[in-house]
C-alpha cells in the first residue's frame, strides 16, 4: 500500500520583514504543490527520491547514503526526516519509509516549498501508519521539520500549507482565517536568484539596530500597509491593493531587501499594465507579485519573460494538505 499527500506553496501578499516585529502578514495558497508518496519498507531505512531534483538516498539512523547526487544533499532533507520521524513518534509507530518527492514550487524563492514539502511528508507518514492525524497535528508536526531548516520560522508557512485559503498572521497573536473566496489576479514573477531568509532578516535587523527611529517608522508603515492591504481584499479593489504592494515595494527597498532584478521585475509588470507590484517574501532575490486587470494577465506574464524572470499566473489554493491512498 501507498500515500500521496499534496500541499500548496504560499505568496506574502504584505507584511513580509514588519511581520518579524509588529502588525500582520496577509498570506494566500497558491495552486502549486508539494507531492509525496510515501511506501512502508522492509527494514529501517528512510529512502528519499529527490530525483526531479537529481538526487536519490536513504538514512540508516542519522548517517546519509547517496545512491545518486552527492553526499550534502542528506542537508537538504534533514527537515523531511524529521517531519517523518516525530510524526510515527507521535503516533507511537515505526518503519522503514520509501519516500519520493515531486514538486512544482520553486525552491528558495520564498513561495513556501520546504513548509509545503514538510506538511505532505507529515500527512502522508501518518496516513500510511494509520496515525489518524486532525489539520492541526499534521501543521505541528510539520513546524518541527521547519524548525531545522528556518530556526524558528514565525509558523505562518506551514499553516497556511496546511489549510489553505487566505491568512493574516501577527507575532504574538496568531493565525486568524479570512473568509474569502474565489480567486485575484496575481502574477509572480521568479527572479531565479536563491536567497538566504535568514540572513536578510538579520540583515534588517541591523540596520533598525543602527538607526531605530527611522526603521522603526517604516516597520510601522509597512504593518498600517498590511492592515489596509486586507481591507482592500476582502473589498476586491485592485487599483487599491495595487497602491498598497507599490508603497509596499518602496518601504520594503528603502530596508534593503530588494535588488535591481527584482526592481526590474516590479517595473516591467508595472510597465504593462499591472495595478501594483512589489517583491513577496524575504527579498535578495527570490520573487515579486503583481496584481493586475484580469485581462492583462497574459501582458504583464509576458513583460515579466521579457525581463528574464519567471513568471506565474497563480491562484489561490483553497485545498490545504490532501491526502488519499493509492492501494
Ligand atoms: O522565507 P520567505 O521568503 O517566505 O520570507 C519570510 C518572511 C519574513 O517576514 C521575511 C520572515 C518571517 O519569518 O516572517
């Protein structure tokens, strides 16, 4: 017998770098997804198949083999195997796991693949091994893989992977659902360049260490940005949202965390119509989202090729972590 679970990967919509210290995120799914299928083995192995990737190997305890790719690649997937291990200790189960990986969001790019990967290894470990396992186990568990590749990540990722939908998220407050529904015009164009969040948190973080006043000001804009971004949604007024991810890009550059291929980016899809753009995640590379007339998806898509990104027509997921067995 075998699982699939899939999850959906993520856009920061706003509050990204504010979220850090005060005020909301707005975060929504996005339909591209993490797949695992998950098989039980005969011994103790936990087998990965990463081979989209180019790599494939297993775990005896804590020691990675190679079977193709190189030996660092086992880095990669210490978040997996620890998602997979604390779910069958959880439910007070063990095996030996065939685990492949397949997934269509971009690594690194701050559109949520390692949360997503994470979640569907959780619910496909747990199915497989009957564990039973609510929405709220399969996020918890999932938080305890991110926590070994992000430190400790703000645990928006993996919620929003794991229900779906659209959230606002706030230190100290939590996870509130937004009752939305259908779809907005949003493209994302990859900027190709992977990026440490990380560092480019620590990297604010300085520079609000060397002049508190003016950073503090403009973490205050940026979570009053957000606030109104999600009143602005729920209204559907895309001039609006598209002023808002503009001033947003702004205060956003104005902490240091955009580049020039991700301003490239901005003003291509501006240049094509788009109501608004701005980088979404953490920045130094990675990706930006544009929210345009849905008539001119196809336009701004295109502006964004032309400046040699990536780009995504993207809509919201409302389908979280799924899980069926394949028999
Ligand atoms: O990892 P990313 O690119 O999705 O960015 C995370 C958003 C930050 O606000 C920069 C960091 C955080 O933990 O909230």
């Amino acid at each position: 017998m075998s699982v699939e679970a899939t999850a959906p990967g993520k856009a920061i919509l706003f509050g990204e770098h504010s979220v850090v210290y005060r005020g909301p995120a707005i975060v929504i799914a996005i339909d591209r997804r993490a797949k695992i299928t998950a098989k039980e083995r005969d011994d103790e192995r936990i087998r990965f198949d990463c081979l989209d990737l180019g790599f494939e190997g297993y775990f005896e305890g804590d020691e990675y083999h190679p079977v193709a790719g190189e030996e660092w690649r086992g880095n990669r997937l210490q978040a997996m195997l620890v998602a997979a291990r604390k779910t069958m200790e959880h439910i007070d189960k063990t095996s030996g796991l065939d685990l492949t990986v397949r997934s269509d969001i971009p690594i690194a790019a701050g559109l949520g693949s390692s949360a997503a990967i994470c979640v569907a290894t959780v619910a496909a470990t747990g199915e497989l091994l009957d564990g039973n396992l609510s929405q709220q186990e399969i996020c918890d568990l999932a938080y305890e893989g991110e926590k070994m590749v992000h430190g400790t990540p703000s645990g928006v990722d993996n919620n929003i992977s794991t229900y779906g939908g659209v959230l606002s998220y706030e230190t100290g407050v939590g996870i509130e659902k937004i009752d939305f529904q259908g779809g907005l015009p949003l493209v994302i164009g990859n900027s190709k360049r992977k990026r440490s969040t990380r560092r480019l948190v620590a990297r604010v973080r300085a520079l609000r260490d060397r002049n508190p006043e003016l950073v503090d000001g403009l973490i205050d804009s940026m979570g009053e940005v957000s606030r109104k971004g999600l009143e602005a949604i729920k209204a559907r007024d895309y001039p609006m949202i598209g002023d808002l991810m503009n001033i947003n890009h702004g205060l956003l550059s104005s902490v240091g965390v955009s580049i020039s291929r991700l301003d490239i980016l901005v003003h291509a899809a501006r240049g094509a119509g788009a109501y608004g753009a701005k980088l979404t995640g953490a920045g130094g590379g990675g990706c930006m989202i544009a929210i345009t007339d849905p008539d001119k998806l196809r336009d701004v898509s295109r502006a964004i090729s032309r400046s040699r990104g990536e780009p995504h027509i993207v809509n919201i997921s409302y389908e979280g972590v799924e899980t069926r067995r394949l028999g």
